[in-house]
C-alpha cells in the first residue's frame, strides 16, 4: 500500500471557526513534503489530528489504515513546533525513555548525533540552550526509524548554521521507505529537499503538487509561488 | 508499555515527594533528640513545644503536598507541553490514566506511612511503648465488643478507606478533564466544577438528613433502628461494605468521564 496518509473530508471546526474544511488528501510512501501555509491556516491542526492530538469534527485522517491511536504512535515520529521535554530530566534519561516505549528507536545513532553536536548526555536539559534543547528534540524525532516523521516548524527560531544542520539531519537519518512531513514558512531553505508541496490557507488544500511540475508548469520556485499564491 | 509507565511515573512523583519525606523524618529525629535532653526549665519547655508544633504542622503540610504533587503532575504531564509528548506516546489512554492513578495511591499510602513513621520516632521509648500498651487496650475491648468479626472489620475499613481515596483522586482527574473543555480559564473551570460539585454533594447530604428528621417518628423509621439494634455486626458490615460499593461506583464515573474527554475531546494547545 502506497498511501501512508489519508484525509477523507477531515474538518476540525472551533465553534463558528473552521480550522480544517473538507480536507481530501493523500501522502504516499518515500517522499518529503512540505506542508506550507500561513499563519492560521490549518497546518498544525492537521498535524495535531495526525498525532491524536486533536479529534475531528467530521471525516477521516488514516495512517496505514489506522485511525490514529496506539498503532499510528508507534509509526509516527513527532516533533512539535517547541520543546515538549521534561526540563529537569537529563538528555540520557530522555533517550532512555524514548527506548523504552519506540522499539523502532535507534540509542546508538541518538548518542552519535549528541556527540556530533557537543551535547553531554549527562546534562540537564533545563541546562541547555534554546537551540541545543530543538536539537536534542530533533535528534529524539530522526533516531527512530518512523514511518512517517512530522516536523512542525523544525528550523524556525535558529541561527542559520543550525537549520543547515537540521536540514541534513533530515536528509541523512531518515528511513527511505518512510515519508517527511514538514511544516515550515521558511521555504526557500527547505525547498531543496522537497519532493512534494502542499499549500494549505484558511482550512483548504489549495495545492498538492510535486516540486518539479510546480517549476515546469509556473516557470518559478516554491518560495516564489507561495508568495504569489498567498500575497497580501 | 504499563510497566515502563509506571518506571517513569514514579521517578517524576519521587523526585518531588521524597524531599519532602526526608524533611518530615527529618524533624521526627530533631523531636525526639530534643526530648531526650529533657530539663525542668522553661526555655526546654519552649523548644520542645514549638517542635512538637512544627512537627505536627508539618505532618499535616505533608499530606497536602502529596495530594497537590499528584494533581499538578497529572495536570502538566498530560495538560501542558509535555503532554504533547505523553498523548504521542503508544500507550492507551487507559493506561495513562490507571498508572496515573495507582502512582497517586502508593503516594498516599507512602505519605501516611511516613506520618506514622515520624509519629513513632518523634514518641520512641517510654511514650510510644504507652501509646501502643493503649492502642492494644482499646483493641481488646473493641474485639469484645465485637467478637471475631474485628479482623474482617479491619479489612473492609482498609478497603472502604483505599476505594474512596481513589474515587477522590478520580473526582480531581475527571474535573480537570473538564476544564480542558474550555477554551480559556480551564484551571479555573476545573477548580470552579470541583467546588460546585462538592458543594452539591453537601447540600444533597444536608436534605437528606432534614428528611430523615422529617420521617424519624415513622413506622418505617422505626423498624429499621429496632433492626439496627438488633443486628449492630451486620449492620457495621451492610454500612461499610455499602459505602464501599458507593465510592467504587462514584470512581467508576469519574473514571468514565475522564476517559471519555481525553480520548474524545481532547484538544492540546
């Protein structure tokens, strides 16, 4: 089965608020996607649903035909748009916990990347710097072997040396067989590495294409049609 | 997955608790070493007094923290930040809730165990032999008084007492599912549905004894105090055991409601 994902006229609404509207998508296997939207337009209610963070008001999101709940967690790979970790626990008792429950996680390339980035696995992470506390959560995220990762904002609010780093962190940990879902505005950092784009605004997909018919058929960049599409 | 949720539950909930009771035995062993220098003067009398008093203050201070310890780490290990990585976890929403909940009894149960811990160590020697000697006293006569069911008694208050702790840890749980219905203000929310259902408890209760005053001159009413005289065993037994059944069907919707909002409702921000 190729379709990793699968929204069936997903809708999240908030009162008199639509979040989410009749949203109809698929994710295949294998790809790197960028899910790019402006702010309030429905990103992170997707990806909150996905990760059973959230219930829908309508419709259906699937994962490997599972609605999410215990078996979609244990396919999906997580990281929230900020830190999410117990601050006085340090880095190797989070690694420690992230053995205990993910049998898909790899301790050994964990420990690889924290020496790689300087971070002693004996600190506290109350102790670490903003940008080191993103990387120890990204580190988490890329050492399992998902099938499906979800990135939610993984290079926004660091310095350009790190997203550099993330971005090839992405690029070299993550299993082939599985897809890449991020979430981003800084597209032209990214775009790159995408495959596929989807642009979401105001609860709609507006966009689902791959990164090379958006340049054959628009003769621009991602970042140069997000731009146009969603101008003020 | 339980068991590793439990590992990682006790080791958040010691590490805010154990402090704690190293304070307490702390200020048992500082009692009691006073007490040991006893002199027949007022300045002794003052010291000993006011650390008797901290004591027993801080006994009382204890159990509260526990009980409080419990509520904020549920509260922010599901409902804050970090619950962005507990509901992302592979563990049911069950499981989440009954490690949650056996964790905060054993925290109880600890608690209790280290007042009396402390009590012992602040009495040892002459004073706490006494107190025992009157303790064994008073069980004596009570085994008199009510022959060979004590022991069974016994088992059906310790019974009784763990059913209603527990339906009370569920009472906070359920209120602050609640609150997550909000979409503002839910620790206000939370607290505002506790109060206000105790609040209703109490006044159901006070109408209930106001009809019982009522109807105290019936026939009906009558009868049942002739019973009750006439059957004190089994009535300590109908009364324990129905209290007992009360609480584990109170926490069974608690639990229910609880349960329900985090896997229906949830909605983390």
């Amino acid at each position: 089965m190729n379709e990793l994902l699968k929204c069936e006229n997903l809708t999240k609404t908030y009162g008199r608020i639509t979040a989410l509207n009749n949203v109809n998508l698929v994710i295949p296997r294998g790809k790197i996607i960028g899910l790019l939207g402006p702010n309030g337009s429905g990103k992170t209610t997707l990806i909150k649903i996905l990760n059973g963070l959230l219930t829908p008001t309508e419709g259906s999101l699937t994962i490997s035909g599972f609605k999410p709940g215990v078996e979609t967690k244990s396919k999906v790979s997580y990281l929230p748009d900020s830190s999410y970790l117990n601050s006085w626990m340090k880095v190797e008792q989070i690694v420690n916990m992230f053995i205990d429950f993910y049998p898909d996680f790899r301790p050994e390339l964990a420990y690889k990347m924290l020496k790689n980035l300087d971070i002693d696995p004996t600190a506290k992470l109350k102790t670490l710097s903003k940008g080191n506390k993103e990387k120890v959560c990204l580190i988490l995220v890329m050492s399992r072997n998902a099938e499906l990762y979800v990135l939610d904002e993984p290079i926004a609010g660091v310095d350009p040396a790190t997203r550099d780093y993330i971005i090839s962190t992405i690029i070299n940990n993550y299993n082939p067989e599985a897809s890449v879902l991020l979430s981003t505005h800084l597209i032209s950092d990214i775009e790159q590495i995408l495959d596929e784009v989807i642009f979401i605004n105001k609860g709609v997909v507006e966009l689902h294409k791959t990164v090379d018919e958006i340049r054959e058929e628009n003769g621009m960049s991602v970042d140069e049609l997000f731009r146009e599409v969603f101008r003020w | 997955m339980v068991n590793k949720l439990l590992k990682h539950e006790f080791t958040a909930l010691s590490r805010m608790l154990v402090p704690m009771y190293i304070i307490l035995l702390g200020l048992a062993v500082i009692t009691r070493i006073i007490a040991i220098f006893e002199t027949d003067t007022l300045i002794y009398d003052i010291i000993l007094v006011s650390a008797v008093v901290v004591l027993s203050v801080g006994l009382v201070v204890g159990l509260v923290y526990t009980m409080v310890s419990c509520i904020i780490r549920f509260y922010r290990n599901l409902f804050s930040k970090e619950g962005y990585l507990t509901f992302t976890l592979p563990v049911s929403v069950n499981a989440h809730l009954l490690t949650k909940l056996f964790t905060s009894m054993v925290a109880y149960v600890a608690s209790l165990g280290i007042i009396f811990i402390s009590f012992c160590i602040a009495t040892s020697g002459e004073l706490l032999a006494e107190i025992f000697k009157a303790a064994g006293y008073i069980l004596g006569k009570a085994g008199e008084a009510l022959g060979a069911n004590l022991g069974l008694y016994f088992a059906e208050f310790a019974l009784l007492m763990l059913v209603s702790i527990a339906a009370g840890i569920l009472l906070f749980y359920a209120c602050m599912c609640i609150g997550q219905l909000a979409k503002r203000s839910r620790v206000l929310l939370a607290l505002g549905v506790y109060f206000g259902y105790y609040y209703l408890t109490q006044f159901i209760v006070t109408i209930g004894i106001i009809l019982l005053t009522v109807f105290e001159d019936s026939e009906a009413f009558m009868n049942l105090l002739d019973w009750i005289a006439l059957n004190p065993e089994a009535t300590i037994h109908i009364v324990l055991l129905g209290l007992t059944a009360f609480y584990a069907i109170m926490g069974g919707v608690y639990y229910l409601v609880a349960h329900t909002i985090m896997k229906k409702k949830l909605n983390l921000e």
